[in-house]
C-alpha cells in the first residue's frame, strides 16, 4: 500500500467504524458490538500508523498528496489531502497509540453504564479518533480547521456525555463556547492568509505585517483549545465527562492540537517574532500559575487537569521561544505521560468511588500495578531524571535559556519544583500512609483496564529517548548536554519537590504547614474572580449585542413590519364602500391626469 | 350680437337650474330643477341649428326621464319619515375637487387652438334619419337591443324579492312571488 | 356664441354634475348629478355638430340619449332593490363594497 493509503486507512478506518454505529443503531444500542466496531477502527487506524513508522524507518521520505478543493472560476480555492512528514507521522501514532488504549480501558471503566449510553460512547469515541486524524493529516490550514471544528464538536459531546447531570451539560457548554470563542482567531486568521498569499499554505511566505496577524489571530485559537491562560478556565469544568474522557481528550488529543496548529504552521510564526514573544509569556504565566492551582486541588482529576495546562504552557512557551521541536517532543511524551495518570486515576477513581484525594490512601496495598502506572507517570511528569518528561521539559527549558531577561526560564523552574510538588502530594496522599475507609474495599479492575496502563507505562517510561529520532525526522539537531546549567537545575528542581513533598506529606499531612498549604485557597480565589469577571465581561458584551439584535436589528424589521399593518390599514380606511367615496377618488385621478395633460 | 345674449341667458339658466338640482334638499325639488336644465339644454341645441335634438330632448327627458326620477323619488320616499340632509361630510372635498376640475378643463379649453368654424349646411332632419338607418344601422340596432336588456334588467331587478332584512320573511308576499326567469309553462 | 363658450359651458355643467355626485347621499339625488354629466356630454356633441358641420355629432347625441334613458331605467330599478333592502336610498347604508 502506498503511504497516501495508509494515512487514509489510518483516518478513515474509525469514521468507518461512527458512521457504521450511527446507521446501524441497533448494533449501537447493544452496547458491547459497538465497543468491539470501535475498536477495531482504532486498532486498523493504528496499524496503518505503525506501518508508516515503519516504512519511514526503512528509509521512506515525505509524502504529501492533495487534490482540488472548492473549485471557482476554474481554479481550486483550496486543496484537501494528505501530508505525511516528521510531524504527522508521530503524531499519527501517538494518538493512535492513546486513543487505543483509553478505549480498551473505557470497555472496563464504562461497563455500568446502559447498552445505549455505552454505545454512544464508542460512536463518539470513533468520531473523535477520525477528526483527530483529520487535523494530524491535514496538508494545509484549511482542512486542519475543518478537523479542528470537528474535533472541537465531538469533544464537547464526550466532555458532556453524562448530560442528563446539569454539571457536566453546563461544562460541555463552556468548553464549547470558549473553544468556539477562539475559534474565530482561526477564522480570521485563514481570511487574512488567504487574502494576502491566495492559499492555505503554511509554508507561505507573506510580510512580516502579515504573519504577525495571521499567527496572532492563530494563537487566539490555541489559546482556547490548549486553555491557555486567560482562557483556561473551561478544562477544569471539563473533567464532568468520564475519565477516559479526560485522560484522550486532554493528554494527547484535543488540547494538544493547539500545540500541534502552532507546530505545524512554525514556518508562519518564524516570520512573526512579535507573536512569539507573546506566546512566551503567556505560556509561561499559564505553566506557573496553572502548577499553582494545581497544588491546591482536592479533586484528583482537577490537579491532572490544571497540570495539563501548566504543561501545554511549556509546550507554548517553547514554541514562543522558536523551538517547535522541543515544543512538539514535550506535546508527544506528555501524551503518554498524562493519558498514564489520567487512566490511572480513573482506575483508582473506579476503586473508591470517589475523586477526593481525601477519600484516599494507602492505595498501594490494594492497587499495586495501578500504584506503578501513576509513579511512573507522576515521576515522568516531575521530570525525574531518566523519565520521557524529563528529557522533553529540559528541552523547553533549554530553549528558553535566555529569552526574555531569563523570566520565562525562571518561571518554569518554578513551575517545574511544584510541578513536582503537587504529583509528590497526590501520590503520597492517594497511595501512601494508611488505608481510608473508602480504600478498604478498593480492588484492581480487570485487564481491559492495566492493560493499558501497561502499555502506556512504557513509553511514558523510554519516550524521551527517542527524542533523538524525532529531532532528526523534523530536521532539527537535537542534543542534549546533561551537565549543562538547565538539565542540572530541572533535575535538582524535580528531587527537591518530590523531596519537599514527602516531607510535608508523609505523615497524613500532619507537617505543621501542609494543612496551611491546603486551604492556601488564594489562587483559586483568583481563577474564580476571573472566570466571574470573564463571565460578566462576556454576559456584558452578549447583553450589548443582544440589546442591538433585539431593538436594532429586529426594530428595522418590525418597523417594516409595522408600516406594511400601519399602511394597510390606513388603505383599508379608504376602502368606505360608499359610492361617493369612490367617485370623489375617480374625480381626484382625474383632475390629476388632466392636470398632467395640460401642464405638459 | 343676439346670439350672444341668448347663449349667455339659456347658459345662465342651465348652470343655476344645475346648481339648485344638486343642491335642493328637497328630491322632487331637485327633480323639477333638472327638468328646467334640460328644458334649457334643449333650448340651446334650438340654438345650435339643431331642431330635431331638441325636440327629442324635451320628448324623451323631460317627458320620460323627469316623470319617472319623480316617480322614483315617490316610491321610495320614507314613510312619514322627514327628508333625509342632501349634505354630507364630504361637501367641502366635493366642492374643492370639483371646482378643481372645472380649473383644470378651463386651462385646457383656454390653451387649445380653437379650430376655425366651418360654414356647413345646416343637417336636416331627413340628413338625420339617412345617417341614423343607413350610416350607423348597426350601432342602431345595438342600442335597440341594449335598450330591451336594460327594460327586461329593469324589471327584473325591481320585481326581485328579496328576504324581509328584519322577518327573514318574504316582503309582500301578497302578491304573486315569481320571477320572469322562473315562466312556468 | 363660440365653440369655446359651449365647451366652457359644458365644463361648468360636468363639474357641477361632480359636485353632486359627490356630496348628496340619496341614490335619487345621484342619478340626477349623473343625468347633468350625461346633458352636459350632449351639448359637447351638439356644439361640435353646430361649429364642425356635418349630421353625425347629432346621430351621437340621439345615441347617448337612448343610453341614458337606459341608464335611468336601470338605475331606478336598483333604487328600489336598495330601498326594499335597506328601507331608505341613502347609499351610504349600501356599502357592501367594502366586505
């Protein structure tokens, strides 16, 4: 098969696989066939990717294939196709590689709920696959929005899959509008590329005027679909949907696509030194201030979820630095970390029943392998020497080394010690100290559920060193010197907050400022004072718009509306039905025409 | 010169009659005033070498059509009942467009040339009736045959009995309540 | 006597007739306005006949006569249907044009 194949095989095996659920809906409202449909998708999505990997490790180059697209006056606006470099091919497999095993582990963790809702599940889950795809494949920024929106459209149905919960419909909702709100960046965005370069291309190359629009208006949209700070506030709410859930939509998938628009279209943001800039800081502000939040939370998917957008903001600032591959790496080992802790929690979450870190403890005892699985995740998120996270995130901080008077690079360093930090709390107070009452009970799921822990552990574990291969696909020298100043700083940063840590934590919190620690409610404050004023803000400009659209807008149509009442009425006045009335008209027109004549 | 005078007299004696038929409240009034119009139309088509036309005048309107408007006016007069007022809200709109009109038409009649008058023999009777049965023969006939339509419309139209308004039954069902269109052989 | 003066004559009579028409109530008094707009029609006629020479104009007014004594007969008639129907002549009472 040729590679253009494959990538369509790859793409279009899980759309098979929704489209198929969404016809045939008794095999949906069966339940488990549309789990094994679903899942044979992925798995032929998945192995197509495999065998690309393959062929390109035999030595097989780039392929790009396009074909016209909405053709006008004889020339085609646009093409579709496929591209299949350094960064959609491990993209490809990353997501594949992800979304198989979240899946798998959805057949275990799902298994209570009702045939019918546990077939719309996999449908959507089929339906997320392929418009993933359709980003990762895309060969140019056209046909990623169109992925992009249809990525943006089934997460918010999975995110509110349990939307008879007023929570979880209100959390879909505002994932929805906040990514669709960014959405127009994109828009906008493709409009200016196209009037100013005639294409979709990101290998165009327009003024730097030009650029510095196109990528702003581009990294508006990243904002929202990464949840970067100021618009980060949706991917808390967004853990109502199931863990699963969680742990695609928001390790490798679709939050990672912003990261992902920001890579592909490097060519576009190196002629924009000005939204780099931008991108610096603002993913730098979001990785501290999101490792902040994160070290206050309760709720063991809040302080994954915060984490993600801490670690989206290296990605980010790594971009912003001009290191798309460092940025890219950290966006592929991340995949695999974070779906790790995400399936680890729900497999601990399925074992207590519960989210609250204080529901938990001593869960070593009762869930050893699922113990493992969230260590190596939490050590590899820490950036523990040796770890996929620790190769990645020193390349971002490598990259950073420098820019901007060494403020971003001091600020990750901080976010990097309570990045560990807060993994150390979660795992010394979930699975350390004594048993809880609701952990007493707790027992490991079955194989469809560690089995994908399984798998995931181990590129969480090794995927940093295939950094190397990455680096060379993507055409950028990648070395790593361990002993340089920032390999040396991360890592000392990395034991110190797991050591501070233990510290604080080890005896059921009874360290005299760890109680201090966690009612240190003060960022929370602040995330909620400004998602209330977001909220104002925006309910504010809504109400501006809504009062134009009503008294504006639908005045000019009702005024039209009226003058036609208004006038018929006033017509049918002159409708008497007395004779004379009408004779007094015919003499009116009269003396009008004669009047004409005369006068002329 | 005479002529002159009498043109003007018969005119002033058309258009005042013309004005207390319209506006007389009393209907058999008005009825009489038209009479006196048409007495002076007649007077004047005597005037314009047109004997024939005014001796039909007098025979057919004010014998014919005067007798039965005072008819008309009897019959459907109200019983006991007062003269209803002849004005009405819409006089001074009717005043100001008719005047209207009356500037207009004289604007036009003052702007238009007027064609010189031929000196043409005056049409005699017997030129009349040979352009009446020879000339137009058709419009004629048509107008005969307009003329009976409109006798039989008349009659139908007035014996129609239509449902009392207030009984709901038939008004003078007295009499023989059948319709021309209904012969029964 | 001109041609002119007949015209103007003419004129002064329709509009009266107009006036007429149009301010009295009583479908009698209307058909008298309308037989003074019909008069001053046959003047027209005559005049033309008088000043233009030839017997046609005149074979027009006997035309116009017999159509409206037409008229009359048939404009009576509907009084009457009016009167029976409504009890009174004023056409203002009349009015299911509008319906």
């Amino acid at each position: 098969m040729t590679p253009v194949t494959l990538a369509l095989v790859a793409t279009f095996a899980p759309a098979v696989a929704a489209l198929l659920l969404l016809i045939v809906f008794p095999l949906r409202h069966k339940g488990a066939p549309a789990a094994w449909i679903c899942l044979l998708g992925s798995v032929v999505s998945l192995g197509a990717a495999l065998k690309l990997l393959v062929d390109r490790l035999g030595g097989a180059g780039d392929t790009r294939v396009t074909a016209p697209w909405i053709m006008e006056n004889g020339r085609a606006m646009a093409e579709m196709g496929v591209l299949i470099d350094g960064v959609s091919l491990p993209m490809l497999v990353i997501v594949g590689v992800v979304a198989l095993c979240v899946q798998l582990f959805s057949v275990a963790y799902m298994h209570d709920e009702a045939p019918r809702a546990f077939g719309r599940y996999f449908t959507l889950h089929a339906l997320f696959l392929f418009s993933m795809n359709v980003v990762v494949i895309s060969p140019n920024l056209l046909q990623l929005f169109a992925g992009w929106e249809l990525v943006g459209l089934t997460s918010y149905l999975l995110i509110g899959f349990y939307f008879a919960k007023p929570s979880a419909a209100k959390a879909a909702v505002k994932a929805f509008w906040m990514t669709k709100l960014a959405d127009m960046g994109f828009l906008f965005g493709l409009l200016v590329l196209y009037v100013f370069t005639g294409g979709f291309e990101w290998t165009s190359q327009p003024t730097t005027l030009v650029a510095t629009w196109v990528t702003a208006l581009l990294f508006v949209a990243v904002i929202g679909k990464s949840a970067q700070f100021p618009l980060h506030i949706w991917l808390p709410d967004a853990m109502e949907g199931p863990t699963p859930v969680s742990a695609l939509l928001h390790a490798a998938t679709m939050v990672a696509a912003g990261v992902f628009l920001v890579v592909r279209a490097d060519p576009l943001f190196a002629l924009a030194p000005g939204t780099r800039e931008v991108m610096l800081w603002i993913g730098s502000v979001t990785a501290l201030f999101a490792a902040c939040l994160a070290l206050v939370q309760s709720d063991i998917k809040k302080v994954l979820a915060y984490s993600t957008a801490s670690q989206l903001g290296y990605m980010v600032a790594a971009l912003g630095a001009g290191n798309a591959f460092a940025g890219f790496f950290h966006l592929g080992t991340h995949a695999f970390f974070k779906a790790l802790l995400f399936l680890a929690a729900g497999s601990v979450i399925h074992a207590v029943h519960s989210n609250s870190l204080e529901d938990m403890g001593g869960l070593r005892k009762k869930l050893p392998l699922t113990t493992v699985a969230f260590g190596i995740g939490a050590l590899s998120l820490a950036g523990f020497p040796g770890f996929a996270g620790f190769f990645s995130k020193d390349l971002v901080l490598t990259s950073l080394e420098g820019k901007g008077n060494w403020i971003p690079w001091t600020m990750l360093m901080g976010s990097a010690f309570l990045t560990a930090f807060y993994m150390g709390r979660v795992l010394i107070k979930a699975f350390g100290g004594e048993l809880s009452e609701k952990s007493a009970h707790a027992h490991e799921g079955g194989p469809a559920m560690t089995g994908p822990l399984v798998i995931l552990a181990i590129p969480a574990l090794a995927s940093g060193f295939l950094g190397g291969w990455i680096g060379t696909q993507m055409h950028h020298a990648h070395e790593l010197h361990f002993l340089a100043l920032t390999p040396v700083v991360a890592s000392s940063m990395s034991l110190i907050g797991l050591t501070a840590a233990w510290f604080v934590f080890r005896n059921g919190g009874k360290a005299p400022f760890a109680g201090t620690l966690e009612r240190l409610d003060a960022f929370s404050l602040v995330d909620k004072t400004w998602a209330a004023g977001y909220q104002v803000g925006l309910l504010g400009i809504s109400g501006i718009a809504g009062w134009i659209d009503r008294y504006l807008v639908d005045g000019l149509m009702n005024f039209g509306a009226w003058s036609t009442l208004e006038g018929g009425e006033s017509a049918r006045r002159l409708q008497t039905g007395r004779v004379r009335d009408y004779a007094l008209m015919v003499v009116a027109g009269v003396v009008v025409l004669a009047l004409i004549g005369v006068l002329r | 010169m005479s002529s002159q005078i009498g043109f003007g007299l018969v005119a002033a004696i058309i258009l005042v009659s013309a004005l207390f038929v319209v506006r007389s409240k009393n209907l058999i009034h008005a009825v009489l005033w038209l009479a006196v119009t048409l007495i002076g139309t007649a007077a004047l088509y005597a005037q314009l070498n047109a004997p024939f036309l005014a001796g039909v005048q007098v025979l057919t309107y004010v014998g014919g059509v005067v007798t039965l408007m005072v008819f008309g006016v009897m019959v459907t007069r109200r019983h006991g009942g007062a003269e209803a007022p002849a004005e009405s809200d819409s006089d001074e709109k009717g005043f100001i467009f008719a005047t209207a009109l009356f500037v207009v038409l004289a604007l036009a009649i003052w702007k238009s040339p007027v064609p010189l008058p031929v000196q043409a023999p005056i049409a005699t009777t017997n030129q009349l009736a040979h352009a009446l049965l020879d000339d137009y023969l058709i419009a004629f006939e048509a107008l005969s045959l307009l003329l009976l339509a409109a006798i039989v419309g008349a009659v139908v139209l007035a014996r129609r009995r239509d449902p009392d308004p207030v009984s709901g039954e038939e008004a003078g069902a007295a009499a023989p309540t059948r319709s021309t269109t209904e012969v029964v052989p | 006597m001109t041609l002119t003066g007949c015209i103007t004559l003419a004129a002064a009579l329709l509009c009266i007739g107009i006036y007429g028409l149009v301010t009295r109530k009583q479908a009698v008094a209307m058909l008298l306005s309308v037989e003074l707009m019909a008069n001053s029609a046959n003047i027209l006629f005559a005049a033309f006949a008088h000043f233009r020479g030839g017997a046609s104009a005149q074979v027009f007014v006997l035309f116009a006569l017999a159509i409206t004594v037409a008229e009359v007969a048939v404009g009576l008639a509907l009084v009457m249907l009016i009167y029976r129907r409504h009890g009174d002549t004023t056409l203002d009472l009349a009015s299911e044009a509008k319906q």
